[in-house]
C-alpha cells in the first residue's frame, strides 16, 4: 500500500511541511512539495537545497545531488496528481484544511492516502470533507520534523483499519517512532503535556514561586531539558496559548485544561517569547535574567505538583483508551524530549504515592482541575504498578 515506491506529496511549505518532504526524501521518496504562496516555496527550497549540501559536508550523507533531484516543487495543486500519499501541513484552520482536502482528492487516484499535520483540529471533520473519507487520517510530526523522532499516526472515526499499520510502517521505514493516537483534542503529547504549562503557571500566579524558580526545579530537580516559562517562551506564546485554549475548548471546557490570563495577556502584548524578544522573560541584550530561588524544599514541592498533575494526565489518558501505555511513554519521551515516561515514573514514584498528593491538592482547592483519574485512584488503593518492576 505504501512503500518507498510511494510519491509523496507535501502540501504547506512552511517550518512543518517543509521538513515533512526533507524526511520523505532523504527516505527515499519522490516527493513533490506544493505551497500558495510562490515566496514561502521559494524560501523552502533554498533552506532544502542549503541543509542537504551542508549534511554532506558534515558527512551525514553522500547523496546530496541525488537527493535534491527526487525533490519537486509545486506552484499548483495539480502538481500533485501523481501523489499516492499527500501530507497537509497548511496554516491550522479547519474550513481551509476541509477546502483544500476536498480539492486534492479530486486530483488524486482513488486510493492515494491523505494524511493531515494538524496539531489540534478533529482528523475527523477533515475527513468529512472527502468523498472517500476511509484514506484520511492525521500524521503528526512535531517540530522540527527532521529532528524530532515521534509521529502521532491519528485513525479518524472513518479511517479504513488496514491504512493504520501501513501507515505505521513507512513512518518505521521513514526513521520515525510512530504511535497510535485516538482522534481527540491534542492527541497525546499535546494533551498529556498541558500541565507542564499550566501548572507552572498557576504555581507562580498564586505567588508560591517566581518564573525562574520554578524553571531552576523542574531543569535541575526534575530533570527536564527546559523549565517551562523557557519553554513556552521558546515556542511562542501564539502558539502554546493558542493550542491550551483549543484543547480547553475542545474539552467541552473541562478546568483541568483551562488557560491562564498571565499567558492571554502576554499574547494581548504582542510578547511571544524569544521570537519578539519578550515574554515571561525579557531578551533584550542588556536585560539581566531573573535568579532563583534555589530552595530545595520549594523545589520539590513545585516539581511534586507539576509533575502529579502530568501523570494524572498520562493515566486519564490510558483509561480512556486515547492510547497504549507503551505508545504513552513513547511520545512524551520522544515527541517533547521528557526524561522518563510518566506512566513509569508514576511507578517509580508509587500510584499512592501521587494519588496521596493530588487528592491534597483537591482537598486544599476544591477545584475540578485537581480530580484524580478513577484509574490513579484504582491503582493507588490496589497498590498497583503499570509497568513490571524491573
Ligand atoms: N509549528 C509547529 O510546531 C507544528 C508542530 C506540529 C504540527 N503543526 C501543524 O502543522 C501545520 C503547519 O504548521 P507550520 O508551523 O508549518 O505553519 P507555517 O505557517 O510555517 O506554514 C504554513 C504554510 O502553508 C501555506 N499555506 C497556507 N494555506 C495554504 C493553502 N490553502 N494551500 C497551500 N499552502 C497553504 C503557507 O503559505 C505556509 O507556507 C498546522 O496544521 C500546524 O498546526 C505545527
């Protein structure tokens, strides 16, 4: 169905769509890359070119010309018709992504496999828009698609069940780690992930501890390669805010994802993060970064907090079936670089453990946010692990 003899299409050349086809074709793909906008493909093409020629020099590959001769560009949609697996990673807004869909399918042979890059809209509704909705389903790359080893491989509620492994197969062949994800807001790193963020952030708007403090715990008590006030600054806050509000939305308004007005207002101000040169931090060359408070005691207890409600999260998410437990700890370790899957540290940390603490939390807030996952609870009253000791 889908093999290294598959042409593949990228529609979108943008920071996704353009590493997409690189990953295509350093695969082994024909790959022809389509965008509306003649600049943006220009600009794609050049960066392609560029990064091959410069693997080469650094002796990551040998094949540069070759590569970059089974790379095609597009200024139509009708560039695409040969395509047997076409990937749309256009701007996130469903009534376009649907147009477009609907265009290309009229392109395309009849059993040429269309995949969507959304990070939060329904693969179901794109779907919808397909006479043959059973050859669509969501393929998420995460950013920078090169880089980045974890591939969300989304079945919508029509998807015919064979493309799924087949699916998961070239994303295999293509060097990616590939998961399978139901179709709901966020998939899973973008749901799982949310109260690295949002915690974070409640845990300094209630004054418990300042951005850099809370930064200083999760890096160097937690582990993690980046706190998340750096973090959400590095990804913009047009996009971080942007994707908490459609998952708080998404959720039918569930407060366990509710967005938080520090973050609205900084967006409000045109603050992005590092991209704008402010944030929660300030960039500018002659600012000086906030110290921390390197008070251990703190320390644990912002890490304990932030991290109870994002294991919380993983174990809804398993007792919702939105994914395997394999495929849980797989995507936070590969798609946003977690040094340890949640599900495992939860058994490491004991289910009772962190069930102890989030039922503190929700004594202490009587907020919905706080609710423990029947299966948190289930495995912390039972004593049980997730995972085999090793
Ligand atoms: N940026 C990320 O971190 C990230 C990660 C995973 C998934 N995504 C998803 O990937 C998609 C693309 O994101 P991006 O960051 O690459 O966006 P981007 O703005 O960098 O690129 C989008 C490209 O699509 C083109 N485009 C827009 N409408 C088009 C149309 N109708 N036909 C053809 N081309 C069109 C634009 O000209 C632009 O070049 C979105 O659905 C986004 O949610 C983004």
């Amino acid at each position: 169905m889908l093999d290294k003899n598959t042409i593949v299409g990228v529609i979108g050349s943008g920071a996704m769509g353009a590493g997409i086809a690189q990953v295509a074709v350093m695969a082994g793909h024909k790959v022809v890359l389509y965008d509306n906008n003649a600049a943006a493909l220009d600009k794609a093409k050049g960066n392609l070119i560029l990064t091959l020629q410069k693997l080469q020099e650094k002796g990551k590959i040998n094949d540069a010309a070759a590569i970059t001769a089974r790379m095609n560009f597009a200024a139509e949609l009708s560039g695409l018709a040969e395509c047997q697996l076409v990937i749309e990673a256009i701007v996130e807004k469903l009534e376009i992504k649907k147009a477009v869909f609907a265009e290309v399918e009229k392109l395309v042979a009849p059993d040429c496999v269309l995949a969507s890059n959304t990070s939060s809209l329904s693969i179901t509704s794109i779907a919808a828009a397909c006479t043959k909705a059973d050859r669509v389903l969501g393929l998420h790359f995460f950013n920078p698609a090169p880089l980045m080893a974890l591939v969300e491989v989304i079945p919508a509620v029509q998807t015919a069940p064979e493309l799924v492994p087949a699916a998961k197969q070239l994303m295999q062949q293509w060097g990616k780690v590939p998961v399978i994800a139901k179709d709901t807001p966020g998939f899973i790193v973008n749901r799982v992930a949310r109260p690295f963020y949002g915690e974070a952030i409640r845990i300094y708007e209630e004054g418990i501890a300042d951005m850099a403090t809370i930064d200083w715990a999760m890096t160097e008590i937690g582990g993690f390669k980046m706190g998340p006030f750096t973090l959400m600054d590095y990804i913009g806050h047009d996009v971080n805010y942007v994707v908490t509000e459609t998952v708080f939305q998404s959720f039918f308004y569930d407060p366990r994802y509710k967005p938080s007005f520090s973050q609205k207002r900084l967006l409000e101000a045109g603050w992005l993060g590092r991209k704008s040169g402010r944030g929660f931090y300030n960039y500018a060359a002659d600012a000086t970064m906030p110290e921390s408070n390197k008070d251990t005691v703190l320390g644990y207890r912002i890490v304990e907090r932030i991290l109870v409600m994002l294991i919380n999260e993983a174990v809804e998410a398993l007792h919702l079936n939105i994914a395997s437990a394999e495929d849980l700890e797989l995507a936070m370790t590969k798609g946003v670089n977690y040094p340890k899957g949640l599900l495992h540290w939860c058994d490491e940390w004991t289910a009772d453990k962190c069930l102890a603490i989030l039922d503190s939390l929700y004594h202490e807030y009587h907020e919905d946010r706080y609710r423990a996952s029947a299966l948190l609870r289930k495995k912390g009253t039972e004593r049980e692990r997730f995972f085999p000791a090793q």
